[in-house]
C-alpha cells in the first residue's frame, strides 16, 4: 500500500520488519536498496506517531482509573 497513512499500527509495523530483512539480505540493487529505505525511514516515523500518541492518552487515565480530557 502506498499511503502509509491508512496503514494500521500493525500492518505498517509489519512492513517495516519485512524492509529491514529485504534490506538485510543485500540481495538487492542500490536503487531497490535506497527505495526501500526511504519506506522503511517513512514506515517508522509513522509507527513513531502512533506510539507518541498512544502513550499521551494512556498518561491521561488518572491513577483512579478515570480519563482526563485531553488538553
């Protein structure tokens, strides 16, 4: 897919792990080599996004268990 955007956390996450093991098997050309890399840099700071996020909304939950509206 090309628009990472609609990719879920998951499925990009996926890809990624599958761009680092083309890219570690060297079986590829340059120019195969370099367009995967600028997926897989592009792939991980989407799943970066993601995880940012997830984390600002998991320290919202107050210690009592109650969720405090974002800011």
């Amino acid at each position: 897919m090309d628009d990472i955007n609609e990719l879920s956390f998951e499925d990009a996450f996926a890809e990624l792990e599958r761009v680092v093991s083309e890219l570690e098997a060297g079986k590829l050309s340059l120019e195969e080599s370099v367009r995967l890399f600028e997926r897989g840099r592009k792939l991980s700071a989407y799943c970066q996004q993601i995880l940012e996020k997830a984390t600002l909304r998991v320290s919202e939950i107050t210690d009592d268990g109650d969720v405090r509206p974002m800011r």
